[in-house]
C-alpha cells in the first residue's frame, strides 16, 4: 500500500488538520514513546504544580514499551500496545500540546471530543509488525523516568514509520467507518 502523506516532527495542528480517517502515512522525525506508568507520573507531576521533563507541543507520543536491543541494534521489537490504557490521562496530555498518538485499539469518547477540541490525531500502527517498526527506529535515548525500565520515556529518531490515521482532527474514526460497510450487506445472504 503507497502512503498517502508522509508526517515530519514537529507535527503542527496544520499538519494534522490535512489528515483524513483511514490515510495511510509514514512517520519521520522525532517521536517520544510513554506508557501508562510513564503518564501517570506526569499527570501526578502536573497536580503537583511541576514542569513536564519533556516539552509535548506539536509532538507525538508513541505507546510501547519495547524490548531490549540485541547487539547491533537500536532497539528490540516496538509494537503498540493497547491506547484506553492511557485513556484517563490523555486529556490532560493534550492540554500539554500533544498534536499525535500512536498505539492500537479503541478511544474513548472523552479522549476523541479532546482530541477534536486540540486538533490532535490517533494513529494506529499494525500490532504484530513490531520487528518491521523497530527497523524504522534510527536512534533511542530514555530523556526521563530511567527507573521505569521499558516504561520510560524515550526520545525516538524514525524514518517511515507506518501508520494509519484512526481518529482524525475532525473526529472522524476509520475503525466505525470501516464496519458501517459490513453492517450494510445483505443479511438474508447468510441465512442458512
């Protein structure tokens, strides 16, 4: 499948706004990777009235936890790990100025009416390919929480990483779009 747009860090609101649900992109630049562990630390530095130990604005937040690097390598596997797990605290990291996510699997209607609200975008990457997005990994480095071990927040360099646009600025998700053509076939065709 040829992409229909290539996506350069820092990803601006005009960036994400010319995205549309179900575009196939390429990621390169700078992407940072943070689990639940990782934004729960966060959210609890904020209501303390602390700085982040990343500057979030126009950049995107990759969901993984990857494996260690074997020798000769950047990183281990990468693939994306289940996005309602950060659910609760996405708002608030969108409130950081977070323009991008990636991961896999559902929002909630909360994170997408925010993401609308911030003109952010979900982008989901294949689960299963974690050995093809570690090969777009150009370089690794943990910027925070190190005691966090694969939790920790990291500072990405890809080039090409594949991705979907699931829920775009505007709200429209590609994961109800693609069922409502199943829900239109002809059930008296599978009668038995």
């Amino acid at each position: 499948m040829m992409p229909q747009a290539r996506v350069t860090t820092p990803f601006t609101f005009e960036a994400a706004s010319a995205l549309k649900a179900g575009d196939y992109v390429l990621i390169s630049g700078t992407v940072y990777t943070a689990r639940d562990a990782a934004h729960k630390r966060m959210s609890e530095a904020l209501a303390r009235g602390e700085q982040l130990p990343v500057d979030f604005s126009d950049q995107i937040v990759y969901y993984v936890g990857p494996c260690p690097a074997k020798p000769g390598q950047v990183i281990g596997s990468a693939g994306p790990t289940t996005s309602g797990r950060m659910d609760a605290y996405t708002p608030l990291m969108l409130e950081q100025g977070m323009r991008g996510m990636i991961g896999k699997g559902y929002r909630s209607p909360e994170v997408i009416a925010a993401m609308q609200a911030k003109g952010a975008v979900y982008f989901a990457a294949t689960g299963g390919a974690a050995a093809l997005i570690a090969s777009t990994v150009k370089s690794y480095e943990v910027v925070a929480y190190p005691d966090l071990g694969a939790e920790a927040i990291a500072k990405l360099t890809v080039e090409n990483f594949p991705a979907i646009v699931v829920i775009d600025s505007c709200g429209n998700n590609f994961y109800e779009m693609g069922q409502k053509k199943f829900c239109k076939l002809d059930r008296n065709y599978y009668t038995f």
